[in-house]
C-alpha cells in the first residue's frame, strides 16, 4: 500500500472521531507548548544578560579573588586582591596594553538617615565607569571626580530607588547621610535605568573606593578590579600579562593555582550560556515528562480505536491488507496524532512566549525580545512524532495481528 | 487442476479445555468457472469450510489447494494478495465502511492492490454498472438500504476482477426483493463474466440458484450433486 493511501486512511480514520482526537492530543499540546515557553524564554533571558554582559564591550577583563569565580563566597571575603595589586596592574612595563584598571569593594553596611537604616548596596569603586558600563545618566547632581578618588572624599552617589527610599520627592543633593559613623556628602542620583547588572540598580550607592577603603573597610582589599585592554586583539595579552603580574605580586609558585580568577568577556558570556543552557535543558527535562505523560494517553485512545475498528481491520485484510498495512495505517494515525499536536504546540507556545516576552518587556526589562526558538520547535515537534511512533507502536501491532476472521466476527 | 482441492479436511477449535471439531474430513473440488451453493443448517461447519476456502481461517488437518498451492506454504504478503487479486467476498453483515461513501468502499481493494490509480475510477464506474450502483456512487453507505449495502459490497468484491467470489448468506439481512436482486447479480457474475462464485446459506431456495449444490452436516458433506432446475432469479422480477 502506498503511503499516499496509507496517510489518506489514518486521516480518515482521525476524521471519524474529531472531538476525541483533539482531546486525545491535548496533553501533547500542553507538553509541547510548554517546552517552546521555556526555550524561548530561557532564550529571551539568554540575550539580555548577554546583551547587558557584551555590554561592558569585548576588550573589557575582570579580576576577582578566589580561584573560581562561581565562589560569590571567594569574592566577598577574599583577601587576594590589594591596592599593591592594583598599582602593579597600573604600571605600564607589567601590562602595557592596558588603557584603564578600575577596582571596586562592596560595603556591606548600611546608610543612616536621621537615625533610619537603610539597606542598600554599596558600592566602593569608580561611579563614571559604572554609569558609562550600563549607560546610565544622572537624574539629579552630579558623579564624584577622579580627585574625590584620590582624595578619599567622602562623596555618595544614590540610586534612584534608594533615593525614593531615604528621601523620598525631596531632592537628595547636598544632604548627608551616614555610613558607620562617617558622613557622606550627596553628590547625585542616577536616573531610573531598565539596564540589568549583578546587583539591582536602583538600590545601589557608589563611594569612592579609596574612601571605603579607609573610613569602611579599614582593609586594602578589593572584590573586583575591571581592566580595559586597548584592543579586542590584545585582550588574551592582556589576560596573560594581568595574570603573570598578580602571580608575581603573590608570589605564586609554577605549580601552585592562582589565588584569582581572570575573566574574559567571552568567557563570562560562554558562562552564561552554559549555565543558561543547563537550566534549559533541566526544565525542559521536566516538561519532557508531560509528553510521557501525553503519548499514554495517545496509546490509550488507539488502543480502544483499534478495539471499536475491529471489524474494519477483519475487512481490510480480507480485502487483501497485509499486517504491515494495517500496522503502519495505525502507526502513521497516532504519529499524525501527535504531530498536530506537536504543530498546535508549537504555535500556541509561540503566543504565549510573544505575549510573555512583551509584558516582560514592559514590566520587567525593556530591552527583553521575543525570541521564536527555532531547536525547540524541532525538538517539540520531533520528540511528539517519536511519541507517536513509541506510544503507537503497540496498539498498532495489536492491531497488525488480529486475526482476520475473528475480526470480522467480533461485535 | 482444480481451483479449490479439499481432502479429508478437519478444523477443531480449542478453547481453553474444550475442543470442537467443526469439520470433520470434508473431501470434494470446485472447479474454475463453477457456481457452488454449500448448504446446510446452523452449526453444520458451512461458514467455517468458506472461512478456510478463502484463507481466512487455517485448518487442522487435511489437504487444501487453491490453484495447486496450499495457503500454508505463504507468507502473509503472499495470502493477502491472494486475497486482494484472486478472492472477493460478500458478507451477511455487508462489511461496509458507514462513514464512507459507495466509491471509497469499492476503492478500498484498490488500495492494497498494484492496479494504476488512473484505472481506478473506471473500474469502479464499470462494477457499479454492473451492480446497478451508478446512482448512488456518492451516497455514504450509511444512507443506503440493504439491499444497495449488499451490491455496493458485490462491486466492492468485483473490483480487483478476481476468480473467485465468496458470499457467505448474502440474502441473510435482505427482504426477499433484494434478496433476489443480489442473487441475480450473483447469477449474472457467474453466467456472464465466469466468476466462480461459491455461496454459503441454510436456505433451500437461495441454494438452487446455484449449478451444484454441497450439503454439509455435522461437520461432513452429506451430499454433493448438481442442481438439475436451477432458480433464476431474473425470472422473479419478470413476474
């Protein structure tokens, strides 16, 4: 029998019993529409962090304390990061193609006003490099100079949150708040930003790092220090340099692993992905189930199609159908089966990922795209054809080896 | 050579502790171009004899041949094109598909045969013709009367132009009208086109219409003779 015939068969077969077999196919809608939400989510998410990531542009490296940069641990109490290190990396003969070394600290107390705490991030470090990273402007006032750096001026840049937070419409320039005992001047206040980075914005505060690091901290130690190279080409010498020169600073022997981390920008993106992509791949994991869950039902509702067709199978093959033609008739319904509801899947997960992606957009992240997932349409409708072919093979070699007499006899 | 060859045929069924011997040692041959009517009354072993006759039912012991060749010899590519080439069947119950119309039932042999999908319509055009069908050639088998049911299963059994065709009580659901309208059908598939045609009822009057008639009783043949004044059943419409 050709397919042609055989497909026309399974159609009409499907034809018969409209109403059961979109129901029959629901679960597959539901598992496949699920995995295209979370590919094409996971993927809209994938592209704004990186977006945000390759932001900070490709020749930009980052050092950290702590061998592996995942320990957010390592990177909070670390102490292998120092001032010393930091004049070391600025020195020219130790890394000559480096055009600007930015470090910062996080403070982790809180700002007082009028006697009221408030939580916030803080920040020691460079406020014009932060604000150029993520592109934010100021709301209001203005960023501390390279000479409040270096003078440890205790200057104080709000986020436009913990701003609303502490002053609320009042504006914030000029007035003092505290910081473990010491004042600090009000010097401007970001503007509200959809840009996403590794803290929330709007509750961050910038001081100098030089400031925190004397009147804070009391230590000399940093949590990250931002380098630029001068060009994407020279960023791998740059890495290279950057590491030679802390080793040497540290006083790491050959054999011994670095005591910091170096990343890259594509590094850090190739990060991402992955961790993005396990997470995909998890939930989709999870959804995968829901289609086990789907292709039993299909199995189900052709094992009593095939129980309601038995006199149609006893004609069939006393017409001259061989078991082949009546498994594969069977075989190809549950597969068509499956397949719409691989193809309904995949349009209904697509409308819901565009709405999704487009509230996000709205509420969450401006910059979040809808992005259609091309794999996981493949895979949804392919894992939903093999759902099929699995769950159908059954009843259709049940169906394949009825006897013909007994079939045409059966009431 | 004989179309059909059965000697000393048994079949027995067995289910669970109980075995029932349905026939027990039926011998006689048909040959090509013959009308056979197997007769007998309820529970005589007709159906199953036709059953194993036409390869839907393996026997236990015995010989049979069709054509010289024994079904059990084949795999099951070969018995169905058998089936789909040399066999067609006429049953009771009609065996139609209800939600299909009178073309896609006759098209259904088609469709496991080798026949050119270009000769299909006029294949399907030239047995309605011969079943008187052509009227209602769109109709959902649903919407047609038993008698209609039972010519669209003819046609259907026609198509593939085999040598043989099998009905098994064709007049069993039908007034007696329609009865003998299949019958004349039947008649004129043999008298004019040389089908063998093997028909299996417990009525008399039905069996006279073949040439010869087989009478099974308890699972053995009882008598075999030709008819010496066949029915015609065309005579019953000219009165």
């Amino acid at each position: 029998m050709r397919f042609r015939y055989v497909l026309k068969t399974a159609l009409g077969g499907l034809k018969a019993q409209k109403v059961r077999s979109a129901l029959t196919i629901l679960g597959i809608v539901i598992g496949v529409a699920s995995i295209v939400i979370i590919m094409a989510l996971g993927e809209g998410a994938q592209r704004l962090i990186l977006d945000q990531v390759s932001g900070l542009g490709a020749e930009t490296i980052t050092i950290r304390p702590g061998e592996d940069n995942a320990d957010i641990t390592a990177t909070l109490y670390a102490q292998s990061l120092t001032k010393d290190d930091v004049e070391a990396l600025k020195r020219k003969e130790n890394v000559p193609n480096i055009v600007s070394v930015s470090p910062s600290l996080i403070v982790t107390d809180p700002i007082k006003y009028r006697g009221e705490a408030y939580r916030a991030t803080i920040m020691g470090g460079d406020a014009a490099f932060f604000a150029q990273v993520l592109n934010i402007g100021m709301a209001e006032g203005e960023l501390y100079t390279v000479e409040d750096r270096e003078q440890k001026s205790r200057s104080i840049v709000l986020g436009n949150e913990i701003k609303f937070d502490i002053f609320g419409n009042e504006s914030a320039v000029g007035k003092y708040v505290q910081i473990k005992g010491q004042q600090f001047r009000v010097v401007g206040v970001f503007e509200e930003t959809s840009a996403v980075g590794p803290f929330e914005i709007g509750q961050i505060a910038f001081i100098p790092d030089t400031t925190a690091q004397t009147y804070i901290t009391g230590t000399n130690y940093y949590n990250e220090v931002i380098v630029r190279a001068d060009s994407v080409q020279n960023v791998e010498k740059v890495v290279y340099d950057v590491t030679q020169t802390l080793r040497d600073q540290h006083q790491i022997a050959f054999d011994e692993t670095s005591d910091f981390n170096v990343q890259t920008q594509e590094s850090v993106m190739e990060r991402i992905n992955q961790i993005v992509n396990v997470f995909t791949a998890f939930l989709v994991a999870v959804v995968a189930i829901s289609l086990v869950v789907g292709g039993i039902g299909i199995m189900n509702i052709m094992l009593v199609s095939v129980s309601e067709r038995t006199k149609e199978i006893g004609l069939r093959k006393a017409v001259g159908a061989r078991n082949k033609d009546i498994l594969s008739q069977f075989l190809v319904e549950a597969m068509i089966l499956t397949g719409m509801g691989g193809v309904v899947g995949v349009i209904l997960g697509a409308l819901v990922s565009f709405i999704a992606a487009s509230v996000l957009a709205r509420t969450i992240a401006e910059d979040w795209v809808f992005v259609f997932p091309i794999f996981g349409t493949v895979l949804g409708v392919g894992v939903s054809v093999i759902v099929g072919l699995v769950f159908g093979m059954y009843p259709a070699s049940k169906a394949s080896k009825k006897s013909p007499i007994e079939a045409l006899r059966y009431e | 050579m004989s179309l059909f060859y059965v000697k000393d045929l048994k079949k027995t069924f067995i289910e669970g502790d109980v075995e029932t011997q349905v026939l027990k040692g039926v011998t006689f041959t048909i040959e090509k171009g013959e009308f056979i009517s197997i007769m007998g009354p309820s529970g005589s072993g007709k159906s199953t004899l036709l059953h194993i006759l036409s390869s839907l039912l393996d026997f236990t012991s015995g010989t049979f041949l069709f054509n010289g060749v024994s079904f059990s010899s084949m795999n099951d590519t070969e018995v169905a094109h058998i089936r789909n080439t040399e066999i067609g069947f006429v049953f009771q119950s009609f065996n139609l598909l209800s939600r299909q119309t009178v073309y896609e039932n006759i098209e259904l042999p088609l469709m496991y045969s080798n026949v050119l999908e270009s000769e299909w319509r006029r294949r399907i055009e030239e047995v309605v013709e011969i079943v008187g069908m052509t009227h209602r050639l769109d109709f959902e088998t649903s919407k047609l009367s038993g008698g209609e049911k039972q010519r669209t299963a003819i046609a259907r059994a026609l198509v593939n132009n085999p040598q043989v065709i099998f009905a098994d009580e064709p007049t069993g659901n039908l007034d007696s009208k329609s009865g003998q309208a299949v019958m004349a059908t039947l008649q004129r598939l043999h008298d004019e086109l040389g089908h063998t045609v093997i028909l299996v009822t417990h009525e008399t009057f039905t069996a006279e219409h073949a040439d010869r008639m087989i009478r099974v009783s308890d699972g053995l043949v009882v008598s075999d003779a030709p008819i010496v004044q066949r029915r015609n059943a065309s005579e019953y419409f000219k009165k």
